[in-house]
C-alpha cells in the first residue's frame, strides 16, 4: 500500500488533473509520522534523481528541522548528492520564519550559518502569499517555465498553522495542487495538536490520506500503570491506514503495518486482525437482511428434516432422537415444539440446528408432511 | 418522442395531485404547446423546473421547487456533486434559463467548459423507458410500414422529433461525454468564491442575480437558477465564519422565496461543526446527499446488485413542500447513481443481492424490472 501511495506520487497528474496530494498524519500516541515522512521523501527524491517519475526536480518546504537535516538524510538514503544539489530546492523556513533575527542585535561571534546554493532563507511565514509566490519562483527557477513540473513537500503544517489561519493554509494548498506546473504535492500534519477540523479540511484538499495509528490503543489502565510495554511497542510499530480517492469516484480504503528499524520505516502487510472495513459506507439498504458469512454459512449447512434430503439416498426417517452424531447422550433435553430456525440457530451457540421430534415410529415417511391427514371427520 | 415524455410526466404526476390534472392526451391532438417547457406546473400552485436528471424528478414528485432552496451534501472522498451541478446547470442552458454560478476554483469558467449536452437521438429515450406507453404503441401500429422502409422513415420521423423534443421536453437526458458548446455557456454568469474576505460580495452578487431576472407575466413563466459549488470550502477565505455563513443561507432562502429562482448549493459537510451542519439542514428546502462507495469492497458487491457500475450513493433527506401540508413520502430514499451506457446518468434504488445460501430466497426490495426501476408509484 505504501507502494501504491509511492507509485500515485511518482506517476504525478495527468493533463488538466489537479496534482495527487498526500496528507500524512499522526498523533501522539504514535508519533512516527516523520520516518514516514522521510520514507516518501527519500523514495520520491531518489525517483526524481533516476529519472522516473513525471516531476523534475524537488521543492521541500522546511519548517520542522533545518535544511542540513534534509541533506543528510537523502545521502544517508543513497541519493546522490551533486543530484540533490540540482534537483531538490529547498525552502528554509525553519531558521528563521519570523524574521526575529534582524530584529536582534547582532551578537558578536555569531557564526554565520553556511549557505547552500539550493537552499533559501524565507522569512515571513504569516506572508502565505509570498511563501505561495516563493515555492512557485524556486521550482520554475529549476525546471523553467514550458511543460516539466516538480514536486512540493511540506515539512509540518501544523507550524504552518501555528501562525496562519486554516483558510489560507487551505488555500494555499489547494493553489499549489491547481497549479499546471506542479507534479505531486505531499505534507506531514499532527492531528492532535490541531481541532477535528483541520484534519477534515486537509482531507478534504488531499487526495490520500495517511494515518499513522497506534498499535496498542491507550486506556486508562495503561496511563496509571505507566505501561512501558505500551510505549515501547507504539514506538516502533503502527498501523498504516490509508484512503485513496480514486479516479472513479470511488474510496480505497487500505491498512498496513509499519516498523522502525535502524534503516528507517519498514511497510509489511497487516498481520494480525482481518482487514479493516469503514462500516459506514455501507449503505442503508431498506430491509437490512445482511446475514453475515459465518451465518450463510451455517445456514447452508443446516440439515432441513425432510425425509426426502434430496440428494439421491433412500429414505431415511430423520428422527431427532437420534441425533448427527451418535454420541449425544440425551436429546430429550430438546424443546420439541421450537421449530424455529434461525432464531435457533443463533442461539445454540451460532450453529444451526433444527430438533425435530417424530411423533411416533411407526408414521410412514412423508406422512408427517401433512398432518392434517390424520383427520377423520 | 414527447408522448414518451408525457407518459412519463403524467405517471410522476398522477402519483401525487388531486382530480384536476390536465391530461395531455397523444401527440396528433393539436395542442398548444406550453409557452415554456422548463417549468411545469404542478398542484397547489407549485412550480418545478427540472434538475436535468429525468430520475431525480420523478423521485423529488416533479423536479426542483421553484422558489426552493436545494442543498446538497458533499462527500469529502468523491466528486459526484458536481455531476448534479453539471446536469442542472446544463437544463438551464437547454432551456435558455439565466443561470449563476459560483465555485471556489480560481477559474470558474473551466468548468462551464465541462457541462454535458444533451442527448440528441430520440431513439434512445424511447428504447430507454420501460413503462409501457399505449399511445406510442397505438403509433408504431398505425404507420404500418414495410419493414424495409421502416429505417428510413424511422429516421425522419426522429428528426421530426427532435425538433419536438427541444421545444416541449421538461427534462432533458444528457451526455456526459459530451460538453455544450462555448456559445451556449457564454451567457451563464459566473465567479469565483475563493478569495473574497467575507459573503456580503456573493450576497450582493445573488441580489443582482434576482433583480436582474426577467418578471413572470401571465402565462409566460420565467425561471432562473443559481448555483453554487462547495459554498464552505476550506480553501475560501470566509470558510471559519461560520454565523455569516448561516446568515447567508437563510439570506439566500429568504429572497429566493418570493422569487421563481431554485438555487443549488452543495457544502462539504466534514468541514462544518456539528451544530451548524444541523443548522443548514434545516436550513434547506430539499436536502440530497452524495456519497461516495469503497472500491473493490467484496462484502459490498455481494450486498447490493450492479455494484460495479455504481458511481456514488444519493440519498434524499428531505423534498421541499412550500404551499402544501402534505409531506412528500418517499418509498426509498437511497438511490445509487449510475452512467448508462457510459454517459447519461440514471438514479436506481438500491437492491439488495440474493442470498447465497442453497435455498435461493431472494431477499430483493424493488421490483423485478430489467431496466432502471424510477420508484415510480405505477409499479405494481
């Protein structure tokens, strides 16, 4: 799944599209959100460098960690590095977002920080326009103006929240998606730190969406108790959810697991529980009849006491006394008068079975059908 | 081709309306055709206009209110609103009704560029409808023409209905492959809500709209149609304010009401809070929803039929009844939307797939017809 997800950012728009845009989130309780993070990054840029994906070059908008960081990790992740000086640009609103340091004195042995030719100081994050303009400016600057496009990358939108409205974060987004020029659009976001509408807001411009969930869920017991067991295991594993809007109109819903290693983050299939279903895009059908599986199931295999089954054998009186199988001691226990299937069913422990007592033993086979013949008026 | 209209119509009609409906009887009668076919009159003094989708007319007991205030729930995952957009503001068009259109995009015309013709073959619509039409029977007997000649004539008496067709059809089927050419969307006025700080712009923009509208006189019924794509989008500049949004709507509902304007506007529920998305759905006259279905879902395909052609889900909250205390009850209320032969869009009510045990009961809701049941009250 995290291949797919890798694949839709590699494969960009098509013509007249707007641009795939991923939202990763994650929260608290597992904060692994920026391996993944990196993980798309890292793929993404590498994809760039050989050549294969529709994005020419890279703009990564960095307002988490300083810029050297993300050098460092795509040379740790094998990406070339003269590669990364071409083709990544990034967008330094990490060491300065707020413009404080003009404001400043100076202090005397300030060390000036080195500057790399591809990255570019950007200094006021409130301006959302100017950063629009700026991200827009440094990706033309490396793939010029005709019909090449690059790929943007937002390091946390939740600092980006932190000094502007949602609206305009919103809107920026979604002009950096509308944008002719712009392959593939990604951003990272803690949902915790923001109200359930934010997240609805990003959800609603993206066209995946990636959450990182805990493995273990918390509970009270697991707050007082301090469980170690829990933090550890929620530090490096989590579930991967994901929800793809589809070309079609339709929604992919996917789950994976995910490990930390040394490496970095690991994608593996789910293990453990079955995959999960988003009940509430079942559809209200009138009747709600659904029986699930395991009740078709046990209702094909419910034996209907007929004499004639049907398939060919003699007929065989089917008494109730003696039950399928020889060694239950006392069928007597059964009520004879409950006919009922499913009812029955259900409540002998969800396999169906019908107890049907024969009146007498001496009834030829079929007379029971109807009993009304009895009669002799 | 009209008389298959108007066995539709008269179907959908005689459903809900007292003794006094006119009947439209065949085609050789010569009747004055009404002076506008985009509206219709219905019981206690309604007026309709039809969403361009000839399903969600019969199932709404006409079409869309005039007068009334649409509001259809977005789903976040999928786009199908703008399929009703679309088809609505395309109606307008075919029936030369002024039209507005207000979306978040920057540039709203590129979406005016994407509004879906009209069907034009009339063959169609007669093989579509699988409500037994006697008059047309009586017809096809009537001509009684060698069957070699029946393909030429065939295609005269088609063309003949065409022309019929444009002038008297209430609801047009149409062609989602097929975009309306650039001089039939020209007029359709048009702006963008992205960027405007706060709604008293698109308030003044509505007010013009309204004042601007030819008057109805006597028997020449105008009608005009404002539409408006994801009026809360998180994108648009005013989208947190959420009282003036409210004050909005009920501005909107307000002089619509006294007017024969219907106006359509869709909202992405998920960004709403809570109370306020209660808010603007009582706020609506009629209430539709979109939404969207899981892809590649085995539980789902076992559990309703045609799960493969399905687009969306579309289900109907509420239909508007201004003048009338009888509520309008429908017998389903979620219909999965569908592309018939890929391009006209068709409303069918869900059914539900037999069961697979060995017993073979069928637990299907609607009828046994083949072809897209309507919910029409004429099923038996």
């Amino acid at each position: 799944m995290a291949e797919s997800i890798s694949r839709s950012l590699r494969d960009g728009c098509l013509e007249g599209e707007h641009a795939p845009a991923l939202t990763i989130e994650d929260s608290l309780a597992c904060p692994l959100g920026s391996h993944v993070f990196d993980h798309f990054l890292a793929n993404l840029a590498s994809q760039i460098a050989d050549g294969t994906s529709q994005a020419r070059g890279l703009v990564l908008v960095a307002l988490n960690r300083s810029p050297s960081f993300y050098i460092d990790l795509l040379r740790r992740k094998g990406v070339d590095a003269s590669l990364v000086d071409k083709w990544v640009r990034i967008l330094d609103c990490y060491s300065d977002p707020l413009d404080w340091k003009d404001r400043i004195p100076p202090l005397m042995n300030v060390q000036k920080p080195s500057t790399r030719e591809n990255v570019s100081f950007f200094r006021d994050v409130r301006d959302i326009n100017k950063l629009l303009s700026s991200v827009l400016d440094l990706g033309k600057g490396f793939v010029g103006q005709g019909k090449t496009r690059f790929a943007v990358a937002v390091d946390l939108v939740s600092n980006l929240l932190r000094h502007t409205s949602l609206p305009s974060v919103a809107g920026l987004l979604n002009n950096l998606r509308s944008n002719d020029q712009i392959s593939c659009i990604f951003w990272l976001i803690h949902s915790d730190l923001h109200e359930p509408r934010v997240s609805t807001a990003l959800a609603y411009v993206s066209t995946v969406v990636a959450s990182v969930q805990p493995i273990m869920q918390l509970t009270d017991e697991h707050r007082s108790r301090r469980d170690f067991l829990w933090l550890e295991k929620n530090s490096c594993k989590a579930k991967f959810y994901v929800r793809l809007k589809r070309r079609n109109g339709r929604v992919k819903l996917l789950a994976e697991e995910l490990h930390m290693d040394q490496v970095g983050v690991k994608f593996a299939a789910v293990t453990s529980e079955n995959s999960f279903v988003n009940k509430s895009l079942l559809p209200k059908v009138q009747f709600n009849l659904q029986l699930s599986d395991q009740e078709r199931v046990d209702r094909a295999k419910v034996v209907l006491p007929y004499e004639h089954q049907g398939n060919g054998e003699a007929i065989q009186i089917y008494d109730g006394r003696r039950s399928l199988s020889d060694d239950q001691k006392d069928p007597h226990l059964v009520q004879p008068s409950t006919f009922s299937v499913m009812t029955d069913a259900q409540a002998t422990s969800g396999n169906g079975e019908i107890h049907y007592i024969r009146d007498s033993d001496d009834e030829q086979p079929d007379s029971d059908e109807d009993p009304d013949d009895d009669l002799n008026i | 081709m009209a008389t298959a209209a108007d066995g539709r119509l008269q179907g959908a009609r005689s459903a809900n309306t007292s003794s006094f409906s006119r009947a439209r009887s065949s085609p050789s009668a010569v009747l004055p055709s009404p002076p506008n076919p985009g509206v219709k009159l219905g019981p206690n003094g309604a007026t309709f206009v039809s969403s361009g989708i000839p399903d969600l007319d019969t199932i709404l007991g006409g079409g869309f209110l005039l007068g009334s205030l649409v509001m259809v729930m977005e789903d976040a995952d999928a786009p199908h609103h703008l399929l009703l957009l679309r088809n609505f503001m395309s109606q307008g068009v075919v029936h030369r009704q002024p039209v507005l259109f207000a979306s978040p995009l920057r540039d709203p015309r590129a979406f005016l560029g994407t509004l879906p013709s009209p069907v034009s073959s009339s063959k169609e619509h007669r093989q579509r409808d699988t409500l037994v039409d006697h008059n047309q029977q009586d017809q096809e007997k009537g001509l009684r023409i060698a069957w070699q000649y029946k393909k030429y004539f065939g295609d005269q008496q088609s063309s003949q209905n065409h022309n019929r067709d444009v002038k008297q059809e209430f609801s047009n089927d149409f062609d989602l492959r097929k975009t309306l050419e650039r001089q039939h969307v020209q007029y359709i006025e048009s702006m963008s809500i992205q960027d405007i700080p706060h709604l008293t712009i698109l308030r003044d923009r509505c007010s013009n709209f309204l004042s601007g509208l030819p008057r109805s006189d006597g028997g020449n019924l105008s009608a005009g149609r404002i539409a408006i794509q994801s009026l809360c989008a998180p994108q648009c500049g005013y989208a947190e304010m959420d009282w003036d949004l409210v004050a909005f709507i009920r501005f909107l509902r307000s002089i619509i009401r006294s007017s024969n304007v219907v106006a359509v506007v869709t909202f992405p529920t998920s960004f709403l809070l809570p109370a306020f998305l209660k808010r603007w759905q009582h706020l609506a006259d009629t209430l539709l929803s979109v939404r969207a279905i899981p892809d590649e879902d085995k539980d789902m395909a076992k559990l309703l039929t045609g799960y493969q052609d399905m687009l969306g889900l579309l289900h109907v909250h509420k239909v508007a009844q201004n003048n009338s205390q009888v509520p309008t009850v429908l017998e389903a209320s979620t219909f999965s939307l569908k592309l018939q032969k890929r391009r006209s869009l068709v409303l069918e009510r869900l059914n539900q797939a037999p069961v697979e045990a060995s017993s073979g009961t069928s637990y299907s809701t609607s009828g046994t017809c083949s072809g897209p049941s309507k919910g029409s009250s004429l099923d038996f």
